[in-house]
C-alpha cells in the first residue's frame, strides 16, 4: 500500500515537521534534558534565566555578597537583589526552580 501525500491545506498537526535540534543536541531526541529544553514553557530563554537564579541563590546560600555574585555571573547588582528578594518572600524565582 503507497503513502498518499498530504493535500496543501492539511492541518499543522497532520504535517511531518524536521527536527532541527538546537545547540544542546542536533536532533530533539538526542537531547540531553528530558524533557528537551524546547518544550519547556518559555523556552530555551526562560530555562537559561531559571539556571542563572538557581546559581545566584547557591552563591547567596553560601555567604556570598551580592556585589560578588553580580561579577562571578556578570549580571547587574540590581538582577542579584531581585532574584534574592523574590526568594526571601517565597516566590518561585524562574519557572523551573
């Protein structure tokens, strides 16, 4: 039995897309993270900010001043208070912390 192919105004849940990968891995199934990065809400962007809080608040844990933290992540005095202050008030400080 021959495949037929898809007609021009198929819906895009019917359409075969390529899987491009990203620059963790080439092919989305090859990814490293499970689930991959791209299928996170937000993205790739909004899980690089959720590592970078997760960094600053294991800095603060361990004693470190906030001027500090702001040089070893080069990240503004400002980004370090706030992430440091959302913490202190309990709120989640980047989508996957």
């Amino acid at each position: 039995m021959t495949q037929t192919p898809l007609k021009q105004n198929t819906p895009p849940a019917y359409k075969l897309y390529p899987d491009k990968g990203c620059e963790f891995a080439s092919l989305c199934q090859e990814c490293p993270h499970n689930p991959p990065i791209c299928e996170y809400p937000g993205g790739k962007k909004s899980w690089l900010v959720a590592q970078r809080n997760k960094r600053i608040l294991d800095l603060f844990k361990k004693r470190q001043k906030t001027k500090e933290i702001a040089l070893t992540l080069s990240v503004p005095i400002r980004t370090v208070r706030a992430v440091i202050g959302r913490y202190r008030k309990g709120v989640k400080t980047g989508v996957f912390v």
